[in-house]
C-alpha cells in the first residue's frame, strides 16, 4: 500500500512541477523543497527503497545538471528537480530517468527547431521532460518492466 501511495505522489508532485515550469519557466522551490523532505521520509519507510542510495543518486543526477547550469543552459530550478528524481527513483533508476528525461527533451527541441516553433538557443522548459522520463521509469519499476536492462 505504502509503494502505491509512494508512486501516486510522486506522480502527482511530477505532473504540478511540469505544468507550472512550463506555463511560467520556473520550477517552484515551494514544491520542489516539500518534495525533497517527503521523498527522503518516504525513503526511510519504504521497505523497498534505501535512504542513503536515494541520496547519494540524487547528488549524482545533480552533479551531472551542475555543468549546463553553470553554463547557462539550465536552470538552477532542473538541478534541485534532478536531486528529487534521484531521491524518487534511486540508483540505477534514476540515472535511466534523467538521460530519459534529458532524450526527449532533446528530440522535442529538435522537432521544434525543424518546424520553426523555436529558435535554436531559445529556451525550453526541461522540467515537463525530466518529469516525463521520471515517470516512465516510475511506472516501469513498478510494474518490473525494466529488467530487460538491467536484470535481477
């Protein structure tokens, strides 16, 4: 019950950040902080997820975000949403999620680029993307439809 409850919010907490980041370019710390303090309590309860992997996964997937936001290519608001990502999903999974995420946000710049939605350089809101390839590997776990990659 615990799992269904787990998968159901983070869903939900998902699915707000990538409305509101892509209606206003901004993912809300107002969110973003609760989440990281749940998800981390969630952790601890969980019979199925470890604490100490949850964060260390999500210090990884913020470390691999810190070069484009240095750069200016991100912002601040998509490295705190890749330590959540990690704090959800854990290691392995959430390296699957970020570079999912990271994919088809790429592909849909692409896509807008060539039918001249966008500019190349213009911004993009990264957040809806990462919350999409979170979700599906969300999903996925839950349903063990990820052991064709990494089996068990």
């Amino acid at each position: 019950m615990l799992e269904i409850f787990r998968l159901v919010f983070f869903i939900g907490i998902l699915a707000a950040i990538s409305v509101y980041d892509a209606r206003h370019a901004v993912i809300p710390n107002k969110i973003v902080y609760p989440a990281i303090i749940i998800a981390i309590i969630l952790a601890l309860v969980s019979p199925e997820a470890s604490v100490v992997t949850s964060l260390l996964c999500g210090v990884v997937l913020a470390a691999i975000l810190l070069i484009p936001v240095l750069l200016g290519r991100m912002g601040i608001g998509d490295l705190k949403l890749a330590f959540l990502i990690g704090l959800m999903t854990g290691f392995p999974d959430g390296i699957l999620a970020l570079f999912s995420g990271i994919a088809l946000g790429g592909l849909c710049a692409i896509v807008l680029v060539v039918f001249r939605v966008k500019k190349a350089g213009d911004m993009i809101p990264y957040g809806p993307f990462l919350a999409a390839g979170t979700v599906a590997v969300l999903v996925a776990e839950r349903f063990s439809l990820l052991s064709f990659i990494y089996p068990l």
